[in-house]
C-alpha cells in the first residue's frame, strides 16, 4: 500500500542550530512530495515541492528539502532555526490522492 | 479572492445527529478532498472528488457521505455523527494532473466535537 512516513513524532532543537525532519514514502512510482507546515490552530501551508529534475529543492522561509530515490526519502532541511519555525511539519506524497505522514512537531528552545 | 472556504469553523453535536460540513472554492480546481486530523495521525483522507460528478473513498470513508454536484462546492455530510468523529476536518484542492498538478490548497479547518 502507498505511505508516507515520518519516523519522528516530535523534535526539540535550540534556536540557531540546524533541522532535518525526515520523511520516507512507499510508493510503487515515484510520487510528487510536498512539505507542509501547520502552526497552532491554522489550516496548512505550502513549505516546498518535488515533481522531477534537480534534487535539492528550495522552498519559503528558508528550508530546503533532497530527494533520494534510492532512500526513498525527502528530507526536510533547515541550517539555522528560528524561534518562529516552532511548528508540526508534514510529508505529503501525491500519485492521484494525496497521502500526508503522521506529522513532526517541532519545538524550539530559546 | 477567498481560496477554499470552509463552514462552520466550530461544531458541537450530539450523538446520532448529522450534519454537512461545507466547502467551497473558487479556483475553478477540478479536485476536491476532506482529511480529518487527529493527534499523532497526520491527516486522513476520507473522500475525494476529481471533478463534478465523480466522487471516491478515501483512507477512513465510514460514517461520511460526499456529492460533487458543482466544481465549487463539496459539502461532507455526517448522517448519524458519533463519538469517534469528534475531530479537525480539513478540506483542501488543487489543479492540473502529474507535474501540472498544483499543491493542496487548504481550507481553515472545521473543528467538531461529537458528545
């Protein structure tokens, strides 16, 4: 069956250091991948996406994400976090419907 | 320009009572979803619509009905709500198939509670 995975529930980083949230799929095909970003009580927003050619995509507010076939990850990359970043972080992976991970939330320490 | 719209923001219901949770786009998208979300379970689709007229099961389609009868519109209907449904129920759309396909435009949320 096609699914997204995000193996960590939750992550705590201080503020400055570097993020990477991580994000397997199983998929037949290669499906599209889409990073989300849901702060509290809010409806979700648009980080980044893949569909084919460069690899390392680059998204809004600074974070990136790499595809790897391979691995079959599409991990979510930040160099240096800010207090703002505090939030729970989907993986979503498209080939007709759309199937998000289980989410990653994200705290920040000052 | 509204984006996707959703109806009402907050719900309580009793058991057994049913409901239409609405949304609305005016995107002229041709697909149409609801999610729900629950603590530690991301979202879950529950059904899908890739254009009037056509509508599918998602991941958790039990205890849910959906119609597409207009390109804007794609109301969930609740027919016998239960405890089990209390949750965030997202609906989102987006355009254009494989690499013209547009990301998820998401609606603000419907918060429901089932006592």
């Amino acid at each position: 069956a096609q699914s997204v995975t995000q193996p960590d529930i939750h992550i705590t980083v201080s503020e400055g250091a570097s993020l990477e949230l991580r994000c397997n799929y199983s998929y037949g095909a290669t499906p599209y991948l889409f990073w989300y970003v849901q702060s509290p009580g809010q409806g979700l927003q648009l980080l980044l996406k893949y569909f084919s050619g460069d690899t390392l995509v680059q998204g809004i507010k600074g974070f990136e994400a790499e595809f790897k076939r391979s691995q079959s990850s599409f991990n979510l990359r930040k160099p240096s976090v800010h207090w703002s970043d505090a939030a729970e972080y989907f993986c979503a992976a498209v080939s007709g419907k759309s199937t998000f991970g289980d989410g990653t939330t994200l705290t920040v320490k000052p | 320009n509204a984006g996707v719209t959703q109806t009402p923001k907050f719900q309580v219901l009793k058991t057994g009572q049913s409901m239409t949770l609405q949304c609305a786009q005016d995107m002229n998208h041709e697909y149409m979803s609801w999610y729900r979300q629950d603590p530690g379970m991301g979202l879950r689709l529950i059904h899908y619509s890739v254009g009037a007229g056509i509508t599918d099961q998602g991941e958790v389609p039990n205890g849910y009905n959906v119609s597409r009868s207009t390109t804007e519109d794609f109301p969930l209907r609740l027919l016998s709500a239960a405890p089990s449904q209390t949750s965030v129920y997202f609906c989102a759309s987006r355009t254009g198939t494989g690499e013209r396909a547009s990301p998820l435009h998401f609606g603000n949320g419907t918060r429901l509670t089932v006592t």
